[in-house]
C-alpha cells in the first residue's frame, strides 16, 4: 500500500461526509471484484488498498525491446585449389651502361678486360686505341699478313735464336718467348671472349667502318681469320731452316710459301700452337652458336 503526503501547497480542508461514504462504498465494492476473481482463476491476487484522497500509482513495467534475429549465413562452399608453380627468384637484369663513343673507349675497355686478366698479362697489352688495333690486326690476319705496327700486345723483348749443327734449326728457348702470351691468350675462355666481342661489338664495327668497310662485315672478316690460322700444317719434329743473308727461312719450301700470319703462328712452337688452336675452335663454335 502507498503512502502519499498531501502536497504541501493544497490547503487542508475538512473531512467531507459524503467522500468518506463514497470511499467505504468503493471499497466494498474492490473487495467484492476480488472475490469475483479469486473465485473463477483460483489465482491470489494482491489487495490493493485506496486511501480515500490519493490516486493509485501506476507501476511502470520495463518492456523488453525484442532481440533481433540474426540470420545465420552459411559459409560458401569450399572451391578446388588451384595448384599453382612455384615461384622463381629471378635475377634483375643486370644494368648495362651505355657505351661511350670509340675516341674515349679506351679506358673502359682497358678497365673490362682487367676483369679477366692478371696484373702480369695485363702488361703485355697496349692501352691506346684497343679496338682500333684489335680490328687492324684481325682485319690483316684474315688476309694472311700481320700488321706490326698495329699489333694490341708489346713485342717480344727476347731475340729469335736458332741451334746451329748438322742441320740449322729453331732453338726450342726461342718458343718460350711466345708463351706468356699464349698463357694471356687461354686465361680466358672462348664464352669470355665471345662476350667481350659482342659487348663492344658497336664500337668495333665503327672502328671497321674507318678503314672503309660497312655494316656488320667484321663478323666474317674474324671468322676468315680464325680459318686461316687453323689451316696452319703443325710440325712434328724440329723445324729446320735456311740462312738467308741476315734472316732466316723455313728449309720445307711448303712453309715458306705459307702466309705470313701462319708462319708467324708456327715460331711459336709446336705446344704453344696447338694451344693457341684449342682456343680458336672454342671460339669458332662459340660464334658459330649465336
């Protein structure tokens, strides 16, 4: 039952007959509803008692708000995986400086085949106008001559010596004079030198074109020269020679008559030329490749 104060600024006044008897009646009759109620659901309800001058308080219910329904989503179906290949590490490719024109190559030139050779082969190389020498002397090779003023290597600083006898002949010690260049000639391999070829390739075509020939013309012209020189008879034994005035000439007239560039290659001696060979058709096959 509540209890409520009259509200302090409504003014007291007396009790009025009448509203006590309209109260006790209006009871009365709760009571009886009540009993009315009890008697058909057979359920306690609570009594409510009503002070004659208060109004009954209305008890405020919380409402539960609904929970909304969550829509159970069904995951999707499980696709086939696709086997994929495995990925590669791939290497970038390497950064390839533009070349510089044929006046100003000799330094990187010089610098690029340092790469490949020691500090002791690198002193038997000529630093000024490689490409140009390179492309002379290749160019004469091929037509049988060699070009000594344009050779890319220092000269011999040892003599050419003979052993004299019954029969004149090359002294053996006169081969060794050859085999530091040899030596610079196998340090690299034919895959080497085809690179370095191709990778300067532009240039030396310049360079050929200065002596009057065109396009890619040096490409045979080298061939031709590794042709010849391959050509070159290889002796079994001692070469014997002739005394000429203040020279020297092969005795076997068929070695006389060879060109230039093969009888060059046959001073060398006989090891240090078959060297020399193996290196050459490693080249030519090489070239052929491309």
């Amino acid at each position: 039952m509540s209890d409520q104060s009259t509200p302090p600024d409504i003014e007291k006044r007396p009790p009025n007959n009448n509203l006590l008897f309209a109260a006790v009646i209006l009871v009365i009759i709760l009571c009886a509803g009540a009993f009315v109620l009890l008697s058909s659901d057979e359920q306690p309800q609570p009594i409510v008692e009503v002070a004659p001058t208060a109004q009954p308080i209305q008890e405020y219910q919380t409402v539960e708000e609904p929970q909304p329904q969550i829509e159970q989503i069904e995951p999707p179906a499980a696709q086939p995986q696709v086997e994929r290949p495995p990925t590669r590490n791939v290497e970038p490719a390497p950064v390839v400086a533009p070349l510089p024109s044929l006046n100003e190559s000799d330094a990187v030139v010089v610098a690029r085949i340092d790469d490949y050779l020691s500090d002791q082969a690198m002193g038997l190389l000529l630093t000024d106008d490689v490409i140009r020498r390179a492309v002379v002397f290749i160019d004469n090779l091929a037509k049988g001559k060699v070009a000594v003023k344009h050779a890319p290597v220092e000269r011999p600083q040892d003599g050419f010596s003979v052993m004299e006898g019954d029969i004149l002949t090359i002294d053996p010690n006169s081969y060794e004079r050859y085999t530091p260049y040899v030596k610079v000639f196998t340090s690299m391999s034919a895959a080497q030198i085809v690179r370095l070829y191709d990778e300067y390739k532009p240039l030396i075509n310049d360079a050929y074109t200065e002596i009057g020939y065109s396009g890619d013309a040096f490409n045979q012209t080298l061939q031709e020269a590794i042709d010849l020189l391959l050509d070159t008879p290889e002796p079994k034994g001692d070469m014997p020679l002739l005394r000429n005035s203040v020279t020297y000439q092969y005795a076997y007239s068929e070695w006389e008559r060879l060109p230039a560039a093969q009888k060059q290659l046959l001073r060398m001696g006989p090891e240090n030329m078959k060297k020399v060979k193996v290196v050459l058709r490693n080249v030519q096959k090489e070239l052929d490749n491309q």
